[in-house]
C-alpha cells in the first residue's frame, strides 16, 4: 500500500504573490476578454496548418482535444490554447501544454508563419527532433517555453535574433552544443531555464549583462560560480539543482545587498567547498536555500538562522562537522519549518535552542554523530528523523502528546535502551515508525493499538523485544510494512494479521516463533514478501485447500525452520508473480510515499526498502527492493521427495536455494526454463541422476552449488559450468569432469578419501540466498510549492512538475 499524499503548505505566499503580480502584468493580452476584431484569416490558415502537421489531429484523438476547436468555420480567436490581439485580430499566443504532439517541428512549419506571436508554450508535448532555425523569424518573442519535450542538437543561433525575449526555457531536453552562445544576446531576459540537458560542459559567462534577470537555471557548467550573478538586483530565484553542473571552489556572493530580492536559493548537486560565508544573511527575503550533495565544510554556519523569512533549509550531505550550534536567532520572527542536516559530521548534542523556532515542523539530523538526549521540543514535530546517531534517551516534554501531530518517526540505529516509549501510542495520526537497531528490550505494548490504525511502517527489527507479538492489528488496514526480526518473541503470530489488506512485506526473522506455517497469511491479497527465516515453525508447508493462495509472492525465505513434508508437481504453479519473465528493460523500484513537502518529490519523502543476500559469506546489498525481484529459499528443513516440476513455471525467478534438506529424485529440468535465474544451491539434498546439461544455457546463472548429493555421470561442459568453484560439486561420488573444473579454479581435485573430511567451516560455504535482511533508506521530507503561478501560462518558475497522489515508482536503467 502506498501512504497518501500529504501536501504541506510552503507558506511562500508573498514569494508567489510577487511572482504573479509581475507576469500579470507583463502579459496583460492572455487574460483579455474576446476580442474586438475577429482573427485574420492568414493567422487562421498558419494555425490549421501547423494543426494538421501532427497526425490525428482531426480525429479527436484525445492527446490532442486542445486542437478539438480548432476549424475553418470558427473565429481562430476562441480557439482553445489561442490568443489574439484585442485590437488587430493577430495570434500573439500559443499555449500548448501536456498535448501529446509526438512529432518534429518542421522548419517550414505553419507556426513560423504565426509573425506577431508574443508567447509560445510548447512544454511537455512529447516534441522530438531539432529545434528549427527558422524558430529565431518571431522577432516578436517575448516568452517561449520548449521545456520538458526529447528535442536534440544543438539550439539553433537564431534564438540570438530574439532580442525581446524575456522568458526562455528549454530545461528538461537532451540539447547539446555549447548553451551560453544561444543566450549571449539576449541581454532583456527575466528567466533561463536550461537545466537538464545535454550541453557541452563549459565556463558560465558573466551574468552580469543580464540587468533584469529575476530567475536563472543553467545545466553543464562548471568551474567558478559567477559572483556577479547575485549582484544583480531583480534576482529572485536560482536554481542548479540535478542539472550535470560541477561547480567547484568557495561560493562567493560579491556585494549583494540587503535590498536582494532572491528567495530560492539551489545550489544542490555540485561540488562546492569550503564554509557558507557569512554574507549570506544579507539575503533578507531568502525563503527557500538548498545546498544539499555538496562538499561544504567548516562548522555549523549559525548566520544562516539570522534571515527571518527563512523557511526551508537544507545542508543534508556535505561535511560540515562540530556542534550544531543556532546562535542569537530571532524566534519572535522566526519562520523555520523545514530543517535537513542528515548526512553530514555534526557532534554533540541536539541544542535546547531548536526549541525557539516554534514553526519547525519536519526535522532530519540523521547519520550525524549526535549524542546524549532528544529534546522534548521535538515531539511536537510532524516529521523527526534522528537514524544512525549515537543517541540514547529522551528530554521531558512540556506538550500534551496526544494532540501531537507527528507521523513520522524515525529513531533507527542509535544507542536507545530500555523499554518500549509508551508515550509514542499516543501520536495518533503517526504513519511510520522506525525503532529498528537499537537495544530495546521488554514486551511490545498492547497500546499500540491505539495507533496501528494510522501506521503504514512498524519496524522493530533488531532489538531485545521478548514476549508475544501482541494482538494490536485488528484495525491495521494501512499497515504495508511489519519488520519484527532479530528479535526474542516466541509464541505464534496473531490471527489479526490477517486484517492488515495492505501488507506488503512481513519479517519475523531471528525470533522463536513455534508453530505450523501461517498459511492464512496468503489470503492477504498484497503479501510481497514473506520472511520467517530461522524459528521454530514446523509441519508441512504445503496444505491443500490453500493451494492458490500467496499469487502476489515474490520473495519467500523459510530457511533454518523445522518444517516437513512432500510438495505435489503442481505445487508452485500458482505463483504467479514470479512467473512473469522480466525482459531487459528499465527497472522499476517500489518506493512508498511519506508525508513530504511538495518542492522536492524524488529527493525526500519516500521510505524504501532493501534486502541483503548472504552468498558464501559475502553480503549483497539491495539497497531498494526491485519490483522484478524473485526469490525463493528453503534451505536447512526436512522437505524430502522429488522437486516439484511446476519449479520451471517460475520465469521470472531469481534466486533458489532449496539446499540442506532431503529432496530425492532427478534435478527437475524444467529448471532450464528459468532464464532470469542468477542463483541456484541444491546442495546437501540426496538428489540423484544428472545435472541437466541445459542449464549451461541461461546467460544470467553464475553461481551453481550441487555438493553433497548423490548426482552421477559428467559434469556439462557449458561455460556457466566451467566458472564454478569445485566444491560447487564435491562429495557427488559417481560425478566426473571435476579434474578440468579444480585446474581452471586453481584449487587442488581432491582425493576420493577426502570427500568425506570436508571441515565444517567448509560446509558453512554453502549459499544461504535470502538472509532478507529488511532493512530501510532513508524516507527524508521535504518541501516547496512555489508553483503555477499565472493562470494562463502556469508557470513553474522554481519546480519541476509533482506527480504524487498515486504509488510511486522511480525507474532505473540498471540491472
């Protein structure tokens, strides 16, 4: 289940006012009412023809409905997306936007016959292609909006003959070619935007030319930041966040003023060094500063908190170090909401002074080296991230808790001890909950019920919790992620379990749990990953009238348990998640929402998941759970009898380790189907016959174990064979062909005699596929809506586009 979407109000309301006073009146046309003067006809014509360049344009199709309107027999002036000149009937804007165009621009497009065009939008219509020279013909251009489309090569020199053009973007492309020679000329611009590209990696130009530059958002530059940029006095906004720039050295901010307008400040993803100067307090209006992936350094930069329109702040992964330390703030004007320090070299403890900026509400300190207690103050937060600290108790709290309103809660891998915090069921809107790493000890509550309603994360996991898993999940329909392992609770698992519709991953590894298999759990309908890894579960697995549940499984670890039985051929032939062949595509990642802020969606505000695979002692680490990933682990039971045949109805499966038990028979060979496989151990079973020779075939399978069965006839001579290590097949004793497999090792064939002698730390070798180590990154929030702020037009002059209120993937194109 994916936590809702929570907007949080930036409270930059004066920023967005400013913004849209300014380009209302700039743009007074796109507002107007209908026009006096019908459109000209050769205006008309231009439009019908640029329509007709697209093709499907006139068959409704609804990736173009804003062209619906568009036809002979009505004035071009009422068209959707057009606007005319009140007086003279002529087209002076376009505004296309989010219309699935899917073309090339022509350069002897009807738009370029569209002379008196003022404003062209174009953004996010799927475009392609170059942009075309004869783009620089609309010499009355004062705002043109190419952003977000797959545009290539390089801006055309035309652009330089726009010299009335005030507005430019082009973020979000793959342009190439040197950037700065595009914009040279363009000396009345208010905003470029040309972050995201492909550009030629080169030194900004003196900005100092631009005298009415308001917003600046460049991409492939590198080198040292212009101080003459922040000497300009209209200045309002920058932002170089996630745009292949490697700026280098000191930042410097030159004369600037205590009149600057500037209000957002993004200088994230860079290579900055050396300390925030203190001038930076000259920033008056500074609502929003982010300087986040950096290598600034030198202490805690305390003049930062001296800007009282301050609200959103983020110094997260540099390496400044020493105390955190807020000096003689003003907490009377203080308008801090948002505060992210994680990842940096802080000591110390959290000072008492945070408690002066009474409008904090979301705080993230995490993987510093904070000590001693977390003050009080702090519960009355929305969001608290304190992981990987050294922290280890907790201050008295002067609020009434049970009107707190925090919801997420993250206190992971510190230095806490000592009960349960009971006071924690009384933060009832709380959706996520992290105490995992630490040395809690003690029963788990049964106040938790108070608040599993709310909860979407609880996760305990390594602790010293000891008991029963108390009943508290009658009401968890929200619930998605229960991590309860490595810890010392016994008994069996609650039937309420069963209620919590969402879950999509359960782990009560490490425990002593003693019962049969829950296998009431497959009906929940979501269930992705099931790990109960080393307990005492017992009985056979398989039961029959539950033969079609856990269809949404793809993970399964049972290993080090005491479960028995035989499986049926069919046994697996229900699992239907993990018979999706996954091609090799982009990968997708599950990541779950948190409450965030709306400025940085794909930074902060998510709380993933990933697993560890132990194999032969060397750990891997997933650091997000992929949606593609499949695994099943049996190992170290007493399932006996033969493999089920459905075993190769599993495409899309990944790792199988069904060693250490008593399976008999052939090895099964529609094994070979599996072509995603990348792990196989059969190892210390009583498996007998050949190895299937086809499983040389699959080009992902590179580590094999089949030692300690009784296996006969040759070794296949395939190469996925050949790359195995020679205890991958020893004590098989009818086995040949092991002679050429130890030579291409280096390790010596052993004698038949010592077959039998193999040492137990040996044996401890064998791949023990899915420890399913859940562990979570970091869900960090934050946030800022400087958004659309002119209707016509709907600018986004600070942000790129929000997309939450559904699950949320982020694609990779790794494997």
């Amino acid at each position: 289940m994916m936590i809702p979407s929570q907007s949080y109000s930036f409270n930059g309301i004066v920023v967005i006012t400013l913004y849209f006073i300014s380009l209302f009146s700039f743009f007074p046309h796109t507002l107007a009412s209908p026009t006096a003067h019908r459109c000209r006809h050769d205006q008309r014509d231009a439009l019908l023809e640029f329509k007709h360049e697209f093709p499907g344009a006139d068959m409704n199709f609804r990736r173009l409905e804003n062209m619906r309107s568009w036809n002979k027999s009505s004035d071009c002036c009422s068209w959707e997306s057009v606007t005319c000149d009140a007086k003279y009937g002529q087209v002076i804007s376009l505004y296309l936007l989010g219309v699935n165009l899917n073309n090339t621009l022509k350069p002897n497009s009807g738009l370029f016959k569209l002379q008196y065009l003022q404003n062209l939008t174009l953004r996010y219509c799927n475009l392609y292609g170059e942009i075309p020279f004869s783009l620089g013909t609309l010499s009355h251009l004062t705002f043109l909006d190419l952003s977000e489309n797959k545009l290539v090569g390089q801006v055309p020199s035309s652009i330089g003959n726009l010299t009335k053009l005030m507005y430019l973007r082009l973020s979000i492309n793959h342009l190439s070619g040197k950037s700065s020679v595009s914009f040279a000329n363009l000396t009345k611009l208010i905003q470029l935007d040309i972050r995201e590209n492909d550009f030629e990696p080169e030194l900004i130009p003196d900005m100092s030319r631009f005298h009415n530059l308001e917003g600046f958002g460049g991409g492939n530059f590198f080198g040292p930041f212009p101080t003459s940029l922040f000497t300009i006095p209209s200045l309002r906004w920058v932002n170089l966040r996630d745009s292949n720039n490697n700026f280098t050295g000191h930042i410097d901010f030159g004369n600037s003023s205590l009149s600057s307008r500037l209000s957002y400040l993004s200088l994230a993803d860079n290579n900055f060094d050396g300390p925030i100067p203190e001038s930076i307090s000259k920033f008056l209006n500074l609502v929003l500063l982010d300087l986040r992936n950096n290598s600034f350094s030198g202490p805690f930069p305390t003049s930062l908190f001296k800007i009282p329109s301050l609200q959103w702040v983020t110094l997260a992964r540099n390496n400044f170090k020493g105390p955190i330390d807020f000096g003689n703030t003003w907490p009377s004007s203080s308008s801090l909401s948002s505060l992210y320090l994680a990842d940096n070299n802080f000591d110390g403890q959290i000072p008492e002074s945070i408690s002066q900026f009474l409008k904090l509400e979301r705080l993230d300190i995490s993987n510093n080296k904070l000590q001693g207690n977390v003050p009080g103050c702090l519960l009355r937060l929305s969001s608290l991230e304190l992981s990987h600290n050294s922290l280890s108790g907790f201050g008295k709290s002067s609020q009434v808790l049970d009107q707190a309103q925090m919801r997420v809660l993250r206190l992971d891998s510190n230095s806490f001890q000592g009960p349960f915090p009971h006071w924690i069921c009384q933060f009832r809107l709380l959706e996520i909950l992290d105490l995992s790493n630490n040395s809690f000890s003690g029963s788990i509550p049964l106040c938790l019920r108070n608040i599993t309603y709310s909860l979407e994360v609880l996760n305990l996991r390594n602790n010293n919790f000891s008991g029963i898993l108390p009943d508290v999940f009658l009401n968890a329909t929200r619930l998605y992620t229960l991590d309860v392992s490595r810890n010392r609770l016994e008994g069996k698992l609650p039937k309420t379990l069963i209620n919590c519709t969402s879950m999509r991953l359960l782990n009560v590894e490490g425990n002593k749990f003693k019962e049969t298999f829950p296998s009431w759990l497959g009906s929940m309908p979501y269930l992705d990953i099931l790990i109960l890894r080393a307990n005492q579960f017992y009985g056979p697995l398989y039961h029959l009238h539950e033969s079609t549940w856990f269809q949404h499984l793809k993970v399964i670890d049972v290993s080090h348990n005491d479960f028995t039985g035989s499986f049926p051929a069919f046994y697996f032939s229900n699992w239907l998640q993990m018979t999706t062949l996954h091609l090799e595509i982009d990968v997708v990642y599950f990541e779950y929402p948190t409450i965030q802020d709306d400025y940085d969606d794909h930074y902060f505000g998510t709380y993933t998941s990933s697993m560890e695979i132990v194999n032969k002692g060397v750990d891997r680490e997933f650091d997000k759970i992929r949606q593609d990933f499949t695994s099943i682990d049996f190992s170290s039971n007493k399932f006996y009898g033969k493999i089920p045949e459905s075993i190769g109805l599993l495409k899309g499966l990944r790792f199988l380790n069904l060693s250490g038990n008593a399976f008999t028979s052939d090895i099964p060979q529609s094994l070979a189907n599996l072509t995603n496989l990348e792990a196989l151990d059969l190892s210390h079973n009583q498996l007998s016959g050949q190895i299937p020779r086809d499983l040389g075939e699959l080009s992902f399978l590179s580590t094999m174990n089949f030692a300690h069965n009784n296996l006969e006839g040759p070794i296949p001579r395939g190469t996925q064979f050949q790359r195995q290590n020679c205890s991958s097949f020893m004590d098989n004793p009818k086995l040949y062909g092991l002679d050429d497999i130890c030579r291409k090792t280096h390790v010596p064939n052993p004698r038949p005699q010592e077959l039998e002698k193999v040492s137990e730390p040996e044996e401890e070798q064998v791949i023990n596929w899915t420890s399913a180590a859940i562990a979570y990154g970091p869900g960090v929030f934050c946030g800022l809506v400087i958004g659309h702020i002119f209707i016509s037009h709907k600018q986004e002059w600070l942000m790129e586009k929000c997309r939450r209120n559904k699950p949320r993937v982020v694609i990779r194109s790794a494997r």
